[in-house]
C-alpha cells in the first residue's frame, strides 16, 4: 500500500527541486560560456601575438621575442630541428598540448604556430593557473546551488504555510463541526478564492444533506407509527379471539398463525428500524438477550412451513449463551437462517446447536456451492433449489444487523453429508 503523502510535503519538494534545477542549469550554463569564450578569446590572443612576433622578427631580426608571461621561440626552416620534437610538424594555429616538465610533473598549456617568410614562431601559454580558477569556479558554482536549493526549501516551506492554511482551518471546523454534531456555514469564514468556493460547495452540500437526514427521520418516524398500529390491533384482535370458548381446534391454531406473523412483523419492523437509526448513531447497548429461548420461539414459528415434508426440527443447547442486543434483532437474524433451512431441506434433519460463543443452523438440504457462500450474502441474490423464491433480501438484511453488533454470520457446506451450515459467532 502506498504511503500517502501530504499536499505541504509535495509543495515543499516541488519548490526545492525547482530551486536545485534551475540553480543548477545556472552553473552549468556558467561553466559551458565560460569555458567557450576563454578558449575563444585566449586562441585569438595567442595567435595574434605568435604572427605579430614572426611579422616583427621578420622586420628586424635582432628583436627579442617573447616576454615575462608568455614564452615564445622563433626558428628557421633549417634550425627548426631546434625545436621539441612535437612541435617541428605542426601546422600553423593554436593547440592544446600535454607533457612532462622537467621535474616529472604533468604540464597543460597552449601552443600557438606561425609559418611565415620562412620563419617558424612558436609561443606557448601555461593555462594552469586557469585550471585552477576553473576549479574554484566549480566549487563557487557548487556552494551556490546548495545555498539556493535550501533557501528554495525554505520559502517552499514558508509559501506551503502561507498557501494551506486556509485549507487547515476548513478541515478544522469540519472536525468541530462532527465533534458537536452541528453544521454552521463555512464560506462567511474564508476569502472569495478557490478555498471558499470549496467552503461554500461544502455548505450546498451540508444542507441537501440535512435535508436527507431530516425528511429520512420523519419517514422512519411515520413508518413507525403507520405499520405498529395496524400490527398492535392484529395482535390484540387475535388474543381476544383466541379466548372465545367456542372456538375449534382448527381456529385455534390459524389465529396462532395469525399472532405469530404479526409478532413476527413486529420485530421485523422495529430490526429495520433500528438498523436504520443505528447505522447513523451507532447500535443501542443495553439489552441482554438470551440466544437459546429466541431460538425456540423462532423455531416454533418457523414449524408451520413444515408442512406435510419429513423433517425434524430439533435444538441442541450445548452452552448458555447471551448477547447484548434486543431480541428482535437475533429474533429476525434467526428467522431467515431457521427458515431458509426448513425451506430448502425437503426431508431430514434441521438442528439449530447453540454453543459457547455462537450458534448454528445444519440441515440436510441440497447444500451450496463452497463460491456461492458468500454471494448469498449480497442483495438480490436467491438461493437455488426447492423453494428458491423471494427478493433475496433476507441474508443481506441479516450480514447488515450481524456487523452492526461485531458479529460474524456465514454459511458453508457440509463435509459429511449433503446440506448446509449458517452460523452466527457473537464473539470474535
């Protein structure tokens, strides 16, 4: 994973490059002029000088050529012989020589070269001493572009500062602002530039979200009301019918059906509900609810689509189990597992095993793909096999509430036999 970087840090690199860059093209360029218009100047010079001193030479031969700075020799083509062995077949112009003086010690200097009148002038040029200002030119030129790659980094540093504050501060009251949990207007804080535009776009933003958030919390608080009150009179409804004494067997057991669906709504309305306020507030703690009795209620609820199939249905309590959530919340998890179980298994064994920690559903039915388990998972995604109908919105519900309270739910096939296992681990 890459690191990330902050814009003052990328800010700050850009300007010390670009101050290291360009000082640096500077000295380069300083060095390469330099180097080209000395060699220019000091080979017209010398030239110059070695054909004035054969013309003078040629005038009046008893002048001395040369002088204290400049040594020059002045030959004959027959005393040319004179000369060192280098130079006797050189052509007339200005060369750049190296040998070994008398000591043993390298030598760099010029020679310019002069045929004229049957003359040959020779003057040399020790260009050691521009070595060495050259050298020294190196090392200025180096120093300076140390000196302006750190003062480039130090007004990188003091222009990131300058440029980002404005940023610093918007997030600053950002974070305020989800510390209090109110949003007041940003741009009345900031010039009219490009921070303020982005101040501004935030507070558009802000309020359509409010909005959102509002008219979301009057729908939740209107679907509250609008669904429990019909529930609540179901509920009541069937309770009194249930204590009619003439009331058969038969009655009897389709109001339980009755009371059970709506007890079932019920707890399914008020899951949804608090999935939807917990998501944006956090889940409520509190309530402790103990796994095995919501197992059995869902469990006796479920037994009606049994039917005429030869299935049993059976729960294994191995260990005491309690979670901190509400019951309709496990009641609605437990539900889709039970029930996807009892609809899919179409003879055999349901057993819902509570144990220390967890719970899980095994049955006996056709089973899932090891790849499909955790695609069921996923809105819109049915099951295949006997009784494969609905929305495929009942797992998805269920992985929403489970990572709401840390718990971890999953499905796998059986290795032992034909079915599937779902299962709940409430601590991980």
């Amino acid at each position: 994973m890459q690191s990330r970087r902050k814009l003052r840090f990328r800010l700050l690199i850009s300007f010390a490059l670009f101050g290291f860059g360009l000082s640096a093209l500077f000295a380069m360029a300083s060095l390469y002029v330099r180097a080209k218009v000395e060699n220019q100047l000091v080979n017209a010079s010398l030239q110059s000088d070695v054909n004035q001193a054969v013309e003078s030479t040629h005038a009046d031969p008893s002048k001395p050529v040369g002088s204290r700075l400049i040594d020059a020799w002045m030959f004959s083509d027959r005393t040319v012989y004179r000369a060192p062995l280098g130079w006797q077949n050189l052509a007339p112009g200005v060369y750049d020589m190296h040998d070994v003086d008398k000591d043993g010690r390298a030598r760099h200097y010029k020679l310019a070269v002069s045929r004229k009148y049957g003359l040959i002038g020779f003057i040399s040029y020790d260009i050691s001493r521009e070595d060495l200002g050259k050298r020294q030119l190196v090392t200025s030129l180096v120093a300076s572009v140390i000196l302006f790659s750190l003062l480039s980094l130090a007004i990188g540093l003091w222009l990131s500062r300058k440029v980002l504050k404005p940023v610093t501060e918007l997030a600053r009251r950002l974070r305020d602002f989800r510390k209090t949990g109110r949003a007041e207007p940003l741009a009345a804080h900031f010039a009219d530039d490009e921070v303020g535009e982005l101040a501004l776009a935030l507070d558009e933003y802000s309020t359509r979200l409010t909005a959102m958030v509002e008219r979301d919390r009057e729908f939740n608080s209107d679907v509250s009301h609008e669904l429990r009150t019909p529930l609540a009179v179901i509920s009541s409804t069937t309770e009194l019918l249930q204590g009619s004494p003439d009331l058969t067997e038969k009655l009897r057991e389709r109001l339980k059906r009755i009371e059970r669906a709506s007890r079932q709504a019920t707890e399914l309305i008020e899951a949804l509900l608090l999935l939807s306020r917990a998501e944006r507030r956090g889940p409520t703690r509190g309530e402790t609810t103990e796994v095995a009795k919501v197992a059995a209620d869902v469990i006796e609820s479920q037994r009606p689509q049994i039917r005429d199939k030869p299935i049993e249905v059976e729960l294994a309590q191995n260990a005491p189990v309690t979670v901190n959530a509400p019951a309709s919340v496990l009641s609605v998890a437990l539900t889709n597992l039970i029930g996807n179980a009892i609809k899919y298994t179409l003879e055999g064994r349901v057993t819902v095993q509570v144990e220390k920690g967890r719970i899980e559903v095994i049955d006996t039915g056709p089973g899932i793909k090891p790849e499909d388990a955790e695609r069921l998972f996923q809105r819109g995604v049915r099951g295949e096999g006997a009784g494969g109908s609905g929305a495929g919105l009942g797992l998805a519900i269920v992985r929403r509430l489970c990572e709401l309270y840390g718990w971890d739910v999953s499905i796998r096939p059986r290795t032992d036999a034909n079915g599937a296992i779902a299962s709940i681990v409430f601590e991980r």
